[in-house]
C-alpha cells in the first residue's frame, strides 16, 4: 500500500508514540487535506491537540477502540495486529497496516524490488549489528542510511535519498515488510529466542513473525546465523542463503576472524565486547559480501565503531566498582551472555523487570555453573526470579538480595562487592510498568551511579551520512 492509496480513506491513527508521530507528519505532508482520527490514550490526546491540525481528530481510544469504522487504520508498532479489535475490523474489511510498511511500499519498485536495502531483525544483536553494517557501508564509500527500530522511524525519511539502507526491524515489524510486497536486497537473521511472547501470543507465532522477513518478504539475499538452531533448520527456495557462524563463511576461531579458511584479522581489541557482539561482526561481513563489497578489505574499520549506549555500555567506575549498563537486555539469555563478557571480575547482576511469562529455568541452570558474585531482583518478576534463585543462593553459589525499585537494587549491588568488580544492569526483561523504555531505565542506572545520563545517551550514526 503507498500514502496516495490513503486519499478520500476513512482513516485512523491508532498510537501517539514516536512512530504515530512520524506517520502524523508524514501523511499530513503527502495528503494535506485527508481527514484523520487519532486513537490515542488521554495524556497523549492533549499534545496531539496542541498541534492544530484541524483535520486531525482525537479520540480517547479505550480498551477495545472500535476500528471497523474506518477503512484503513496505520497502527504502531507496539500494537499488537492479534488483538481481539483488530481481527473483527479484519473481517469488517477493515486494512491494519503500520508506518514501517507504508515505507517500504512507499520505496519498492513495481516487481517489489529495492536493491539498495539491507535489514536486520533477530532476537538479541540486531541494533549492534544495523549500525555496524551502516558504519561499514560509509567506510565503502557509500551514503547511508541508519533507520527503523534502532531509534528513527522510517516515515520519518520518507523523502530522503540515500546509497543505502541499513534498516532495523523489531518482531512488530517485519510482517508489515512481507505485508508491503517488498523484497530486500539483503535481509540478516542474527538468532531467535523466545520474547515478547505477550504481543505475538506464543512462542511459534514470535518466530514465524520474526521470520516472515526471509520466509515471506523473500530477500535476494538471506543472511543466516549457521549456529542457530532455528535458522539452520530454515529452507528458503526463494532467496540465496548466505551462512555465518560456520566454516562455510565468516566466523569466528577464539578471537580469530576467518573468512572459510582464510584468516583474516584478530578481533579481541575491537570495540565489540562478548563473542556474541564479535558474532554480529560477521553477520555485518556477509551481508557487506552479499552487497556486492569486499568485506575482507573493510573488516578492519570496525575498530573505529563506536558502541551503541544500553548495550554492555561500561559507564564508568566508581570506587574501584565499574558500572555497566545493558538495560537493553529483555531475555535472560541475553542477560547470560552479559554475565558471560565479565566471567573473569566479581559481578553483581540487577535482574527482573516487566513480566511477560519468559521461563527463568535455563538462567537458573546456568548459574550452577558460572555464578556472579551477586543476584539483586527487582520488577514485577523479580519474586518468581527470586524464588527460583533462592535454593542456588541456600546452596552459597551467589548472594541474592531483592528490592523494591532500581536505587535500591544499585546499592544492594554496590555493598556486595566490597572489593570492587562489576555493577552489571542487565534485567532480562522490560521496563514497562516502572519506565517508559529500556533507555530511561538505562538513564536512571547511569544517575544513581554517579554519570551524567546525557553525557553517555546518543545512538551514533543515525540518520543519513
């Protein structure tokens, strides 16, 4: 669907955040006398009417708007299409799309094509790797593009021109690529974890939705990680597959980059922390390859990347005790592989957060056999996180504390490690409920250590250079 298949719709906006804004301004610019209606909570109604826009107008949408009164209604994406309301408007007729899928239909060519765009989804990694591979690109030469769940809606560029495109896609997003009718030139899958089980509503329709980037929108190029599981299972007859993590391609030998056989560069002083980021590298190295890039030649200026913040970001240290902030971390496996960057220092973990069902068991497990200093939990989780922590922390593998909110999580974490180590802020969970988003969950962490949360806030690169 393009924007001018909007004019003379009944047409609704449902969602006020950062993507409905974008959507906003963007169809107000291409269709400047379409009526609207914006479906939006109380607190968002009023900014929303502040704007003036006399063909906007703004309805307080409770829990189950109705939508089957509209013709097509451009949603955001942390609105879940499997809600009860939307599947009656379906079946009225009614057209569910959301702005990343406006994009796409917006820039596809009329066989779909769009040769100049590279995504990336998957569970953990995907923005580490969307802006290495955007760092990349400009290192070839190449006017590029960082956009999409990273931090910058789509539709927010819906008129710029770039070389290329290095696109973010959350597990809310892909489907509205498939949707579109686009095909990617290259689409990367870097792993696939359960999360986010609430929107999708089970695990099998989170990964067949992740999925539907290769599965349904059909790249000309797959990007696949060998040592997934789930991927390496995957048959795609409509794209041509390129692996990594594996022999067949770029992958890693220890700290050893290797490309097949061939040695390439070592990548411990790379600005990379964990094997799982230096994996992202070679995500990043084939789908250069994959572009048509001498990827071999470009490798070594990843040593001037500069780390994406709430990601492993260390903020400083503090009375011998370093403070890092991996709020981005919402699954527990991500939290294991956090725990795993500082296997060698004394860590205190601060775990829990939003709860949305994800089993704890497989954490548990593993801290049987490469325990932290410290266990601190908090969030609506963090009981259940506790209680199954509770006979590992009898048995005098870690000490384990629980608190109320994060300042107290923070210095339960600071006294237990009286000879200095690691404050690791890695929840394995989301924010909601306590913060509006893993990065004013980041901030806070970074104030009550003692930074200033502006001086290490800022996603580098993004937007157009």
């Amino acid at each position: 669907m393009r924007i001018a298949d909007l004019q003379g719709r009944r047409l609704a906006l449902w969602g006020w955040g950062r993507e409905g804004r974008a959507a906003h301004r963007a169809l107000r610019a291409r269709l400047p006398e379409q009526p609207m209606t914006l479906l939006c909570s109380a607190a968002e109604a009023a900014e929303a009417a502040a704007l003036g826009d006399p063909r906007l107008a703004v309805e307080i949408a409770g829990e189950a708007p109705d939508l089957a009164r509209f013709e097509v209604v451009v949603k955001s994406p942390g609105i879940s299409p499997y809600r009860p309301e939307v599947a009656a408007a379906q079946a009225a007729g009614t057209r569910v799309v959301g702005g990343t899928g406006l994009w796409f239909g917006e820039r596809a060519g009329a066989d779909g094509s769009l040769p100049n765009v590279l995504c990336v989804t998957g569970t953990k990694g995907k923005s580490t790797t969307s802006a290495l591979l955007a760092h990349l690109l400009r290192a070839a030469g190449r006017r590029t593009a960082l956009a999409g769940n990273i931090g910058l809606p789509l539709l927010e560029l819906l008129d710029a021109q770039a070389e290329a495109w290095a696109i973010e896609l959350s597990s809310y997003q892909t489907g509205d690529v498939a949707a579109s009718g686009a095909r990617p030139q290259v689409a990367i899958v870097t792993n696939l974890h359960p999360e986010h089980l609430d929107w999708h509503g089970g695990q099998a329709r989170y990964f067949a939705d992740k999925l539907a980037l290769v599965t349904a929108a059909q790249p000309r190029v797959a990007v696949l990680n060998a040592a997934d599981p789930r991927l390496a299972a995957l048959e795609l007859p409509h794209s041509e597959v390129r692996w990594y993590g594996d022999a067949r391609g770029w992958h890693l030998r220890g700290d050893l980059l290797y490309r097949g056989a061939v040695q390439v560069m070592d990548t411990a002083r790379l600005p990379l922390p964990g094997r799982h980021n230096r994996s992202n590298l070679c995500a990043v190295l084939a789908a250069l390859e994959a572009y048509g890039l001498d990827a071999a030649a470009l490798a070594p200026h990843a040593a001037a990347f500069r780390p994406l913040p709430h990601r492993l970001q260390p903020l400083g240290a503090r009375d011998g005790v370093l403070y890092v902030d991996d709020s981005i971390s919402t699954t527990p496996m991500a939290t294991l592989a956090a725990l795993e960057v500082y296997a060698d220092r004394p860590v205190a973990v601060l775990v829990g957060g939003h709860d949305r069902g994800l089993p704890w068991e497989d954490f548990a497990a593993a801290l049987r056999t490469r325990a932290p200093r410290a266990v601190v939990t908090l969030g609506q989780n963090g009981p259940r996180i506790h209680a199954l922590l509770a006979p590992l922390a009898a048995e005098g593998r870690f000490a384990l504390a629980a608190a109320g909110d994060l300042a107290e999580a923070v210095a339960l974490a600071r006294a237990a490690l009286p000879d200095g180590g690691v404050v690791l802020l890695s929840p394995g969970a989301p924010s909601f409920g306590a913060y509006r988003d893993y990065v004013a969950r980041g901030r806070h962490f970074a104030q009550l250590a003692g930074f200033d949360p502006d001086a290490t806030a800022g996603i580098p690169g993004l937007g157009i250079a």
